[in-house]
C-alpha cells in the first residue's frame, strides 16, 4: 500500500494540474478576453502534448526505467506549472499548456505498469481503483480548492502552487518510492504487431476515448456550462461540481471490487449504458433537476477506469503492458480530453451549449455497444 499510495499521489497532481484550467475558466476568460470555443481549445492543446509523449513514452522508460520515468514526470510537470504562472500572453499560454501535457504524458504507462508488477493480477481491479483515487480526488478538489485560493491568489499564483507540489512529491518518490526499476518496451516494430494485431486493442482505444469524455470531457466544460447556460453563480457552480466527485472516491472502489467479480467487459457495458442516459439528461431537463443530474453522472462515469485498465493490461504480454497503454490513450485523451470539449465549446458559442452536452452523451453510450464485442482473455 505504501508504494501504491504515493504513486497515487503523483498521479493526483499530475491530473489536477491538467483539470484545475476547468473551475479558473470563468475567470481565465475575462483575463484573456476570449470566447467558450478557444477556452475548450485549451484543453486540446493539453492534450495534443499528452499525445506526443505519451505515445513515445515506451522510448523513454526503455532507456531509464519506470521509476525514473515517473520521476522525470513529476518534476518536469511541476517546473512547467511553475513556467505557465508567469506568463502574461495569449499565446504564452498556448505554448505552456502544451508543454504542460507533454510533461504529463509520460506519466500513467510506467506508472501503470509499476502498480501491476506490484500487484498479483487477482488484485489488479483493487489495486488500480486506488490508483483511480487521485483523478477522483483531482475532480472533487480542483473546484473546491480554486474557491478557497482565489480569496488569496490569482489564478496564475494558483497554478505555482500546484507546480511546487509536484516537483516535491517526485522528489518524494525518488527518495522513498519502490517499484518500477525494470525498463519499459519501446515502440519497436515487434510490440506494435503484439499489440496492433488484436482487435481488441482497437475496441478499447474508442472505450477509453469515450470514457475519458464522460469523466474529464464533460468535467472541463461543466462550469461554462453551469454558469453560462443555466445561469448558475460561480461559486456555488464550482462547490456543486466539486461535491459532485466525492461519489467517485467510493464509485472507484465499488468499480475496482465488481471487476474482479464478474469482469472488465460487463462492468464497462453497463457504465456506458448508465452514463450515456445520464450525460444525455444533463443537457435536456429542467433547471430543478440539474443538480441531481450533475451529481449522478460523475458517480456512473468513474466506473469506466478501474475496468478499462484491468481489461488493456490483458491484451498482450506483459512486457508490452505499458506500449498497450501508450497506444490506446494518446488518441483516447485527444477525442475524449479534447476533442469533446472543444467540441462543447464551439456549440456553446453558436447558441447550443444544450445540443453539444446531449451529442457527448450520445456517443458515450455507443460505448455500451462497443463494449459488447469484446473477446477478452482470461486471467486468473
């Protein structure tokens, strides 16, 4: 539990650096003058730089291990965050964001094959529901934390703290962090056959891309969406959205625990089946139920992860673990984390912020008949 608790904790950071963009956004567009398209632009841009090196991620864990992999990530994330609070331009930004995913992305491969080298693969389903902890904990503590810090900081000053945070907790890692000192698989001609050869390799890369829209999509769109389309005040936008993800930190356990049950591929059905209704419902009912709805649809959406990284470990050998995830979430992380959400934005300036919630809703739930083909090995 100690080794898995701090990466864990990496990964908290590592997450809420990228998510924190959402609840600031409000103000960020005021600074900045700009409009709800270019703000979901920005969490392209991050994930375009998630992209690049969490696809070539493999290269680097090849050459100095995971350990220092998931080092390397920490620190570099954290001088990125700490680069990003000073700079005062547009473009500034734009640059920095995408620096900022590319510092993240290399992250979650050598962090997930650290967990299920650790781990006996009965447990993986448990083990990773408390790795799944730290993107709950970011989504529940980013809107809450900007709250309580903008009483005292501005928005660029925030972005600094959580920089200073991450280069401390990976030189926490690097002083009493285990685990990961074996090198990863790059991406050499061999483990793109393993991997690319299987179809269900290609199945998950759309569920992830779906179920990264449902959670972080729909997340870093929300507050706009709130505020702008349902006239909700910012500061209770923010707290609403915030306690909305506390129901993650036990979802993802509950999630974690029905997996090693009855399987990765039911549990994914039936997440996509649940929150694509829900993600539809939050863009068409009434103001009076809005707040269930926006509680209801991240406690659904957190069961994706837990089952869809138990399922991707599955596919191939375990020394090409860590190529199946760096292949799978460059592009699910592009459609879901930033695709979707510009997408959202773009119809919000055109007048259908509505519209746009209610077409990620549906494509959510096409996971659902996605999920249905896959033919996933047994592992005891």
């Amino acid at each position: 539990m100690g080794p898995l608790l701090l990466l864990t904790s990496i990964f908290f950071l590592n997450f809420i650096s990228r998510v924190i963009l959402a609840p600031l956004m409000p103000t960020i567009e005021k600074d900045l003058g700009i409009g709800h398209g270019e703000a979901g632009s920005f969490f392209l841009l991050i994930s375009v730089g998630y992209f690049i090196t969490l696809l070539g991620s493999g290269v680097i864990s090849s050459r100095i291990t995971h350990r220092r992999t998931i080092i390397l990530s920490s620190i570099v994330l954290g001088l990125t965050l700490i680069g990003i609070s000073c700079f005062k331009t547009l473009w500034g930004m734009r640059f920095g964001l995408l620096l900022l995913g590319m510092s993240a992305g290399i992250y979650l491969p050598s962090g997930i094959a650290t967990i299920t080298s650790l781990v006996s693969p009965r447990h993986w389903g448990k083990a990773l529901a408390v790795h799944e902890l730290a993107p709950n904990l970011g989504f529940v503590g980013a809107p809450l934390a900007t709250e309580i810090l903008m009483v005292w900081f501005s928005w660029p000053a925030i972005l600094g703290l959580f920089g200073c945070a991450s280069v401390a907790v990976g030189l926490s890692y690097g002083r009493f962090g285990k685990g990961g000192e074996f090198k990863g698989e790059s991406l050499n001609p061999g483990a793109f056959k393993a991997i690319l050869s299987q179809r269900d390799f290609w199945i998950m890369m759309c569920l992830f891309s779906m179920g990264i829209g449902a959670s972080l999509g729909i997340f870093t769109m929300l507050p706009l969406y709130l505020i702008a389309e349902r006239g909700i005040d910012k500061n209770w936008a923010n707290t609403l959205i915030g306690l909305s993800r506390l129901s993650g930190l036990v979802m993802a356990f509950l999630a974690g625990w029905v997996t090693d049950r009855i399987g990765p591929k039911p549990t994914m059905a039936s997440v996509f089946f649940l929150t694509g209704i829900v993600t539809v419902l939050l863009g068409v009912i009434p103001d009076s139920w809005i707040v269930f709805i926006v509680f209801m649809q991240p406690m659904l959406a957190v069961g994706f992860f837990p089952a869809g990284f138990a399922a991707i470990s599955r596919i191939g050998p375990p020394n090409t673990r860590n190529v199946a995830v760096s292949l799978t979430l460059p592009f699910a992380f592009i459609l879901g984390g930033g695709v979707i959400p510009m997408g959202i934005g773009f119809m919000g300036d055109m007048g259908s912020f509505d519209l746009g919630i209610v077409c990620a809703g549906a494509l959510i739930f096409m996971g659902f008949i996605l999920s249905l083909f896959l033919r996933l090995p047994h592992q005891p």
